[in-house]
C-alpha cells in the first residue's frame, strides 16, 4: 500500500470484529512496529499480544470502568454534544462493551531508565518520554490500515496501571503507555479523516505567522 | 512509495545537504504530519519552519552546546565505543556542527492543556502526552523518507525550552517537544536499518513469554 494512502485515510477503528488474524499478518504488523526509530536505537519498549480470553476480561472491566468515567462529561451534554464526538463515544461504548472480544490485544509497555527524556525536568507535563515508543506505535497502526485491520490507540487502561502490570507480570522497572485492540472492522473500517488545514497546524519561522504552503491546504 | 518500503528503510540521517526543499515537497511531509491520529483527534501539537538563518545560527549554537554534554562520556570511551555509536556520534557532530545551515529545521510544540495525560498521577515518568504528538512526528519523518529526504529526531534543545521559547515567540502554554532538521542527504541517506529481532519486544500474554512469530524473526 502506497504510504500517504495509508496516512491519510488512517483514523480510529472501534468496532472490531472477533474473528482471528492471521498470525503471518500479525507478525507483520509487530515488525513494522519494532522498525520505528527510537532515541540512541535503545527501542525502550516491548508489545504483549493479550489474545487470553480471562484476561481480556479482566481488562474489559477495567477499561470499561474508565471509559465511563472518562466521557461523564460527553454523555452530559446530551444532543447537545457536537456529531463528531456523538459518533466518537458510541463507537467508543461498542469498544469498552466489547473489548473481550477482540482478536488482540496488544499492550505497550516502556522502560523510562533506558530513555533521555530531556524534558524530565521542566516545569511543565513531560511528554518527551513517547518519542521513544510511539513512533513505533503509529508503524503499528499504519501496518494495521495497510492490512486492512482496524485499531484504535487508547491510554485509559494507565489509570488502573498497577492491575495491568499484576494481570501480565510486568516487572517493577516497566511502565504501560497504550492499549491498541486490534480486529477487523465491523463497518467499513477506514475512510476519510478529519483534521485541521495544515496553515492552522503550521507556523513560519516564529509563532502564529502563516506558512505559505498554499498547494495543500484543501 | 510503499509503506513497508519506507518504514523498513528509515532510519537516522544526520547528514543533511543545504540544498533548498521545494515549497510542494515540505508542504507535503507536514501535511502527513496533519494526518495522524491524536487523542480525541485535537491535534494538540504545533510546527514552526525555521529556515531564517539568523535564528538557525542561535538554535546551532545551543545545539551544539548539549550536544557535547550528552556524549562527553561516549567521547571517553574512545575506541572501545562500539562501532555502531561510533558511526552515530560521527554524523552527531556533522548535524551539530552545521545544524545552521540545513534547509529547514521543524520545531514541534504540544499543549498540556489540551491533553488527557492518563499516566500523569503515576509514580513513575510520564509519556502519555507524546501519544498525540510522536504519531504526526512519525508520519512527518516516513514523508521525508518517501521523498528522499534525511532527517532525524532531536530532543537535545528541550534543555534549552526557554531559549527557544523566546527565540520563536511560543507562548507561554506550549512547550517544545522535538526539533527535526530535514534536507537532502549528503551521503546515502536511507538504507538497511538494524533493529532487535521482534521475539525479543514481543511477548505473549505475559511479560516474557515468547510469542509464535516465527516468520517474520529474519
């Protein structure tokens, strides 16, 4: 598949279908994954493929719990909530209702003392830690999309981290940083995405100065 | 060009030529960088292009200055570094050296504000925010290889946040999370990538077990 196909039609598949994947097709979706660059090539990071049907169920609960939390707000809002988040959070209630079910599971775990994170000590949220890890991450979504597999990446399984670690003997030093369910689509899988024209994404030389890169904001 | 091709093939180019990049061509990666998924699709990331010289030389210079710190005890190790970090540290100092004068240098800034940072509250570094950021960085950097441009991840100058802060007037909310200087290779540029087999980041179901992969383990 050609790379901006896969890009740019690349979006958030929730509902996934049980049936199995081919393990040559999920080993190929796992190597793209660990080609992905990574500080210093330290690939901080390991995959665990939970295919396991009690611990799916372990972590459909916890997950679900999450997610109820976590879309309190939306769900608030009632009709008034604008169409693209209505569409995210039902599509979103079908993954945390079904995520037993899905094919597999794959859990993203990282090793922060094998990082630079050169961003540990600013006075503000860390995030340089991921540079390390979701570049292979985002291989393993595009990887999925070429092979017509739909995923969706999620991070709200971090709040119950210490259940997760228990559930798949993770040791001490390694932390977990994405839930990605794998399946095959129920609907169409991927299509069109949505996103901001690149001239609201892109400055020039200092802040909030237009980028004349005119050809492709349509 | 091919997904698998280009991810297969990307790796580190630190050795960049002056040459100008087409307006198209840039246009181009960073609206591959738009494309990618981010937590509840808010994009929470921003790209400054910076080709003026005259804040390239500063950027150079502060660069430069980390740069050293960072591998003043790989520089003691001498000849009994491994070779593959001999290599690296080599093209280091080329990117250092001349970081002024590479075509376009991306300054990627994020918002805390605007993310769900679930792993946040751990007691353990945090990196969940990176997951709505180092997506579009990947997607930016498999551009640059489709299009025959080098380029590398850098952390380096979130030690100098401030600096660059007020050298591109990013206001107070944003902070920095990647500096990526891409043009056109002055060697090669891409190539074979060496990476650890996927049986040693793959586990099945638990932490160490080794997952049936065996395919794809050449």
């Amino acid at each position: 598949m050609d790379l901006y196909d896969a890009m740019s039609t690349q979006r958030a598949v929730r509902r996934l279908r049980p049936d199995a994947i081919p393990e040559p097709v999920l080993a190929k979706v796992l190597a793209a994954a660990a080609w992905a660059p990574t500080g210093g090539n330290v690939q901080p990071f390991r995959m665990i493929t939970v295919t396991d049907r009690q611990k799916l169920s372990v972590i459909q609960k916890l997950y679900q719990t999450q997610w109820s939390i976590y879309t309190e707000s939306m769900r608030a809002e009632g009709d008034g909530l604008a169409l693209p988040r209505q569409k995210m959070l039902r599509a979103g209630d079908y993954l945390a209702a079904n995520m037993h079910e899905v094919p597999v599971l794959v859990v993203v775990c990282f090793n922060a003392n094998l990082m630079a994170i050169t961003d540990a000590d600013l006075d503000r949220p860390s995030i340089v830690g991921g540079g390390s890890v979701y570049t292979a991450v985002q291989n393993l979504m595009l990887a999925c999309r070429a092979e017509g597999l739909g995923c969706v990446l999620t991070t709200l399984l971090c709040y119950q981290e210490q259940e997760i670690k228990a559930l798949l003997e993770i040791p001490e030093e390694w932390g977990t940083c994405a839930a990605i369910p794998i399946g095959y689509p129920v609907l169409k899988g991927y299509g069109p995405i949505s996103r901001r024209p690149i001239d609201k994404l892109v400055f020039d030389n200092v802040w909030g100065q237009s980028a004349s890169l005119g050809e492709t904001h349509g």
